[in-house]
C-alpha cells in the first residue's frame, strides 16, 4: 500500500461537491486470451478530472491482486490512497495480467477488479482475461516417432526439432504457437494430418491487436517459419494453416527421386518475406490458397513441382512495408546471394490454378543471375490457368489453354480481410481441365468440383448467387 500526503494548504483544498465526479476511460479492461505462465501486454484507462477544481481520489485498489497487477502513475502497487488530481488533469492506469498454469484443456476466464473511490462514490473497472493452458515446448528435439493430440495449444519457446529418422505426426486439431523468434526445424518427417472442420494450425503467439483493426493474427514477422532441411522427405501438410511468419517454408535440397513434401488443401498465407520457398526438390501443392508475402507466394529453384486446383494471390499491403517480388518466381539455379548454384527446374506444372495479384506481372522466369546466362533446363508449364502476367513472356510452349490478364474476381481483396472464393461471374469458372479436376473431385471447402461435366480453376468451387 501507498499513501501520498500534501504538504501545502492549496494542496489541501480539494472539491468535496459530490456533483463533481471524476470521469473513467473504461468500465471494463479486457484482455485476449494468455496462455498460462506468461504475462499478457500491459493495457492502458484513464482517470480524468473534468472540474475546474482540484479532486482528491481516496483510494484506487485492487481487490483479487491475484491475477493483475498495476502501475498506478508510475507506481508498482496493488493500491494507492489520498491522491490529488488537478482540475481538467488526468492520470493513467497500467494493467497487465498472468495466469498461472492450470490442467484444463479449455479456455478459463479469470476476472478481478479495481476500485476507485472519491468524493463519496464509488466506481468500479472489471478485468478479465481468458487462460489457456498449454504445452510449454522449449529446446525440443523429437527422435523417435511421436503424436501430438490436441489436448492443449503448443507453445514453442524456441526451435522444435525433428532429428534424422523420426516422425512428428500432428493430430487433427492440433495448434502450434510460436514466439517471435522461434521455429520448426524438420531433419526428418512431418506428418499434420488435420481434417477440414479442425486444421493443424502453425501461428504466433501473440492474440491481441498491433492496432484497433489488424490484429496481430493478421500480421506476419511474428515467428520465424518451417524449414525442411536438406535429405528431409515424405512431408505431409493436409489441412494445415501456416501464417504470419518471417520465412514461410523453406525447403533445402533433396534427392529428386522421391516427394519431399505434399501440401493439401491448405492455407499458407502472411509471411515478411517468401510464403514457400523449394530448391532443388519435389513438391506437391493442391487443393490450397497461398497468399500475400513481402517477396513471392512460391519461388522454385530447380526440381519438380506440381500445383493443382490452387490459388496462389499476392495483395501483400502493410503500412510499414510493400511487396518486392512477383508471386511467382520460376529459375534454374538457387540464389545464394552473392553467387548462383546451378541447378534444372526439370518440372513446374501449374494446372488448373489461378496466380493473380496487385501488380501488373505476377509471374517471373529467371534463367540468369547478374547477366550471366544459366545452362540448366528451366521446364514448366501453365495450363488451364488464370494468371496475371506480361504479355511478352507468354509463348505457345509454356502457357497453354490460359486465361490472361482476366480478373479472377475474388470476393476480398483489400486489407485486412481476404475471401479468395470466387463470384460467379469469375472467368475460372467451368474452364477447368476435366480430366485433372476429377483425380481432384473434393474443393478445400468439401464440395463437389465436377458440375454438368465442368470445373471450376482454382482452390474454390464457384457457388452460383
């Protein structure tokens, strides 16, 4: 406990009308939800004194002093008695919260509050913050083969490891936080095996907003990303969400012989830089949107890709930073930085997909590096497709059968809130190759893809308005 005392008789001379009332910024401070065992941000209200005479405030206490603790004009206390607000002043009240760890699997509310008295009344702030227990998953390696359920979130202190020869497989369900500087770095397999109604998400930490309308759920940089490191293979991503990261996933060489990685029906979206970055290596992309990165949605440096029924988007717009790079970039060497590593793109395929964005191009094909000319095959193909690209790149041999420079007409495109479904007045719709779209007869959302012997290009089935 305080107590701050006034050596002055002008200090002494405080309003007693009881008309004259002090004004409170909020009746409630509500937090998002915490896990357990970590401190939430510090919220912020105010006490205003609108009179044009000086009010004293008897008391401002918190009543659990469990939960919450406070920071009362600079002061670190529980409670502060005898304060002197000066006509049309203000003071500010620092809140923030923990809560302790628990066993329950489900969010919990934890509620206090802070009572402030003066000149005969009383007034009353609620706090309240949701708990969430959590696995705390810190310097971890897996080296044998594991399941995680989806019992509790996982929060990732720091890098997760899956040594050479073991298996992390990921629940229906199951929820990866990560704290800014942490990541998945995977030796050996992957495996998150998520179902349409309970994806396998891999996010941030943080659940409160950067600003009034963008919540850090919405911002990337707030983990670092997955990297398939080199020789790692048999990855599986079905029904997983990937977001607001630093590097996206990063896949390193492995033998072209075998798939390194599968992404189904996925979400892979927000990241500073690339969202998905593969070098010499074999993946497959269906069923999935990929959108918005600093740099490109997809850069492939040699090896063999497919992308099918995809939707690959770039409106990356961010106040304090724009896009650098294309959507898509194609090459036949890995970029080092101060020097290139040739090696052949033997296989691009992008096949009943839509590669669209904000810039006039959206799709780049790079066969040299600082003017000098790279000797590699650089194979791919669009085919079925609705891209956004210049029309001196397109040829007979690459593009066959596209749909260039039409807009796609996603239903959202502005920040923050995109919706990469299509209306129906979409040129993707019924311009699908048949025969590709039935080896993928189910949409990302569940729905039939093959109407009246038609399907629609891209991740989404069109729905009639």
């Amino acid at each position: 406990m305080v107590w701050i005392g006034f050596s002055s008789c002008e200090d002494m001379m405080f309003s007693t009308n009881p008309n004259q009332r002090i004004h409170i910024s909020a009746d409630t401070v509500s937090f998002d939800t915490l896990f357990t065992g970590v401190g939430s941000t510090t919220k912020i209200f105010n006490i205003y004194n609108p009179s044009k005479n000086r009010i004293k405030i008897d008391a401002i206490e918190l009543v659990g002093a469990t939960h919450y603790s406070l920071n009362i004009n600079g002061v670190l206390t529980d409670a502060l008695h005898d304060i002197s607000l000066k006509a049309n002043d203000s003071m500010r009240i620092f809140v923030q919260a923990y809560v302790d760890p628990s066993d329950q699997f489900t969010p919990f509310i934890v509620k206090d509050s802070i009572i402030i008295r003066s000149n005969t009344h009383t007034y009353k702030v609620v706090l309240q913050a949701y708990g969430q227990d959590a696995y705390r998953v810190s310097k971890r390696q897996i080296m044998a083969d594991t399941t995680w359920l989806a019992e509790k979130p996982y929060l990732i202190l720091d890098t997760l490891t899956i040594a050479q020869g073991a298996t992390l497989t990921l629940s229906e369900g199951v929820s990866l936080y990560f704290v800014k500087h942490a990541s998945l770095q995977v030796y050996g397999t992957l495996k998150a095996k998520g179902i349409q109604s309970k994806p396998v998400v891999f996010r941030g930490d943080r659940m409160d907003n950067m600003f009034d309308n963008l919540p850090y759920d919405k911002v990337p940089n707030q983990w670092q990303g997955i990297r398939f490191r080199k020789g790692s293979a048999h990855n599986e991503l079905n029904y997983v969400v990937v977001k607001n990261t630093n590097q996206g996933i990063v896949l390193d060489s492995t033998s072209l012989d075998v798939l390194a990685l599968a992404i189904s029906n996925s979400i892979i979206n927000n990241s500073a830089t690339n969202l998905i970055t593969a070098s010499h290596t074999v993946m497959h992309i269906s069923n999935s949107v990929v959108y918005n990165a600093g740099q490109s949605c997809l850069v492939l440096q040699g090896g063999k890709y497919n992308v099918v029924h995809s939707t690959i988007a770039n409106y990356f717009s961010f106040p304090w930073v724009g896009r650098k790079a294309t959507s898509v970039l194609l090459s036949n060497y890995i970029n080092l930085g101060s020097q290139a590593m040739p090696v052949p793109l033997l296989e691009a395929n992008f096949i009943n997909s839509i590669v669209y964005g904000s810039w006039s191009n959206e799709v780049s094909v790079s066969s040299s590096y600082l003017n000098q000319k790279i000797e590699e095959p650089l194979v791919y193909v669009f085919k079925n497709s609705v891209i956004k690209i210049s029309p001196a790149t397109i040829n007979d041999t690459n593009f066959l059968e596209i749909i260039a420079n039409q807009d796609p007409k996603f239903n959202a495109t502005k920040p923050y809130n995109y919706d990469f479904t299509l209306q129906s007045s979409s040129p993707a719709l019924g311009n699908a190759d048949n025969l590709v779209a039935a080896e993928y007869p189910i949409d990302m959302l569940g729905r039939q893809r093959l109407f009246n012997d038609k399907a629609d290009i891209g991740a989404y089935v069109i729905i009639a308005e």
